[in-house]
C-alpha cells in the first residue's frame, strides 16, 4: 500500500486500534505489517488464513469496511491484494 506521506501516521493509528480485532476473525492465524526499507511511506500486510472462505468472510465483514473505508482514501494509488499458497519450502 503507497500511502501519502502525511497520512502514514494516521494508517499506523488505524492499523494499530484494529490489529487485534482482526487477527481475532475466524480462520486468521497471522498478521503482520511490513514497511519497505526503501520507502518510508509504502506498507504491507501478510496475513495467515486457514482457509480463502475465512479470509472471504472477512472481506465482507463489517470490520473490513470500516478499516478499508478509513484506509483507502489515504493510498496515492490502487492498493494491490495477492492470495498466495506455499509452493516450495526449503
């Protein structure tokens, strides 16, 4: 997510009062926040699901559109969402 640099704080506000609610959902096991090292202003979440049905209820839960609807007009551009599976592991 590329935020604009004045609103940075306000997203780690935002992040901070619904982490735990959000790793409380059913079927998340993970959650963290990562920041670019080269780019003070652009974050990721890595999130762990049992299965994509959780992490779909979730994304139509009223939870998530209350976070996304305060997040999203922070972005300077479309945030990107990846679903991914363990392919190697080494």
């Amino acid at each position: 997510m590329h935020f604009k640099e004045e609103s940075v704080e306000t997203f780690l506000e935002i992040f901070q009062k619904h982490k735990t609610a959000i790793r409380k959902v059913k079927g998340c096991t993970h959650l963290e926040l990562l920041k670019d090292i080269n780019h003070a202003n652009v974050y990721t979440t890595l999130s762990h699901w049992k299965v994509a049905s959780d992490l779909e209820a979730y994304r139509n839960s009223e939870l998530f559109k209350e976070v996304w609807g305060k997040v999203k007009p922070l972005f300077t551009t479309h945030a990107q969402a990846f679903s991914l599976e363990k392919f190697i592991e080494l």
